[in-house]
C-alpha cells in the first residue's frame, strides 16, 4: 500500500467501479464482501509493515507532496473514518 509508487490499474478500475454503484446496485452481501476484502487487506499489511520504514519520506500524489509511510497510513485511517461517519449519516437520514 503506502510503498507503491502509484494508483495500480485494478485501483483505477475499482475506482471507475465505485463512480456506477448507484446504477449497478450492488446486493448488500456484495458490498460488505468487499468491505471486509478491504479491511482485511489493510490490516494485513498494517501486520507487517517494517517500523523502520514508517518514517521514510514519501510523495503523494501528481502534486509530489512529501509525506512518510507513517503519514500516509495516518491519512488512510482519517479519509476512512471520514467516510464511516458519512455512511452512519446516510443510514440515519435513510431510516428518518
């Protein structure tokens, strides 16, 4: 994850994929299989990451922005909490 040196085509693709969800209409057993695929891939790598890379600088983005692993892990973790907040709000104002 935090060591690759850009978006992979499957990334790009299940980002494509993610832009139609609301005309795919995915079942919901669907999406939680690709919650859990996710969240179990991020907490396999969080298992064996080396600490000794966690402060290596790294560049985000087309812009290049410096980061370290650790600080790109760090955002990871906000941006998913973010949306875990959107999809609670969601939930409520779906349920009235």
């Amino acid at each position: 994850m935090a060591e690759r040196p850009s978006v992979s085509s499957e990334q790009l693709a299940a980002l494509a994929a993610e832009r139609t969800v609301d005309q795919d209409r995915p079942q919901l057993s669907v999406l939680l299989a690709r919650f859990r695929h996710g969240l179990e891939a991020a907490l396999d790598y969080l298992r064996v990451v080396p600490s000794d890379s966690l402060l290596q600088p790294r560049e985000v983005g087309r812009k290049r922005l410096p980061s370290t692993t650790l600080g790109l892990i760090f955002h990871a973790a906000e941006h998913s909490a973010r949306h875990a907040g959107q999809i609670v709000t969601l939930a409520r104002v779906v349920q009235g």
